[in-house]
C-alpha cells in the first residue's frame, strides 16, 4: 500500500475514524465516507480525509476495491477492513460537500509544528490568535507528530479553517470560537 504495513494503515483507519460523529441525531456523520480515491470522516468542526493508494484499494479481504465511489462506509479498525454499508442506509444519507470546507491554502504559508512539543503547539496558538479544541490535536498525535500546518495569513483568520498535512493524510480543524484573547490551552498532565 504505497509500502504502508498493516500497522500503518490501521493507524490511517483509526485517523479516519476520530474524526466521525456520536451525534446519533446526525447519522450520516457516525459513519466514514468513501469518495474519488478518498476516506473521509467528519464531526461538523473537523475533516480528517486519508488519500488511498490506488494500489492499496484491494488488499483486505472487505476493500476499499470492491466499493463504488459515493458510499457510505463502515471501518473495522482492528482487522483494517473497510466494509460499505447496507443500500437502506445509502438511499438516506448524503454526505456534506467536504470540497466546499476544505480551503485551498496552496498559495499561502506553511508552518512545521512540532506535535510532540505543547511549548509549540500553544505558541503558534498565541502567534496566530487562534485556539484549537486539543482533543482534536492529540487525535492528530497519534497518528504522526510532523504536521504541516496552513492557514490564511490575514488578520481575520482566526475564525477560519486551519489544514494539516502529513505525507497522505489531510485534516481541516475549525479553531474554537473564543471572545476576546482568551485562549484554549491543555490541561495540566495531559501530555
């Protein structure tokens, strides 16, 4: 898989898998979604979509191969299986346009955060007026602790997407709405 072993992908699965609702009133976000070569989970703040190697598609016995782009889709993290979903629950879900809340920050700066470090994380907090949700940091930990981060550089951003990539992984974080200078910081000895 792009020379991905078992662990990796599964780490990739459980990646997708953070990102998913438990709003039971919003079933269509409890699931991951399939789509153009993509794995891709949402809860309404963030997006966590996994670029699927091509090669990769067909390795498990239940594989992202045999599933039609456009599927709701159900993930079996520990046998790293993906399996789509019965059709009576496909007829009556649709899921968000994920390209839309994706912002297209190709043209604008990058910044390289050390995930192992909160000395970093909450600096480029304060540096760039913004507070994230930290649960949605450490789901980002598990997975890798070098993340490109990309942000609008204007003023106002603070109240706009942040994205994070790592090698085929990408997630877009809503930063917390705070008023004033207040800032979301971890908890003590949660790190």
């Amino acid at each position: 898989m792009n020379d991905l072993n078992e662990r990796q992908v599964k780490a990739r699965l459980r990646f997708i898998n953070d990102a998913r609702s438990d709003d039971k009133t919003r079933l269509f976000l409890t699931e991951a979604y399939w789509h153009e070569g993509k794995l891709i989970a949402t809860d309404g703040r963030r997006l966590h979509i996994w670029k699927v190697p091509e090669e990769g598609r067909c390795l498990y016995t239940t594989g992202l191969g045999a599933i039609e782009s456009g599927k709701f889709v159900r993930i079996d993290t520990k046998n790293a299986l993906v399996m789509e979903l019965p059709a009576d629950f496909q007829k009556d879900w649709s899921f968000p346009d994920y390209k839309r809340v994706d912002p297209d920050y190709n043209t604008h700066r990058t910044v390289q955060i050390d995930m192992t470090s909160p000395i970093d994380i909450v600096q480029f907090m304060i540096n760039n007026k913004i507070a994230l949700n930290y649960k949605y940091v450490e789901h980002l930990q598990k997975l890798n602790t070098a993340w490109a981060v990309k942000a609008d550089p204007d003023d106002s951003y603070a109240r706009k997407a942040l994205t994070f990539d790592w090698e085929d992984c990408h997630a877009v974080i809503m930063p917390c709405q705070l008023d004033g200078d207040e800032y979301l910081f971890p908890q003590a000895g949660s790190l």
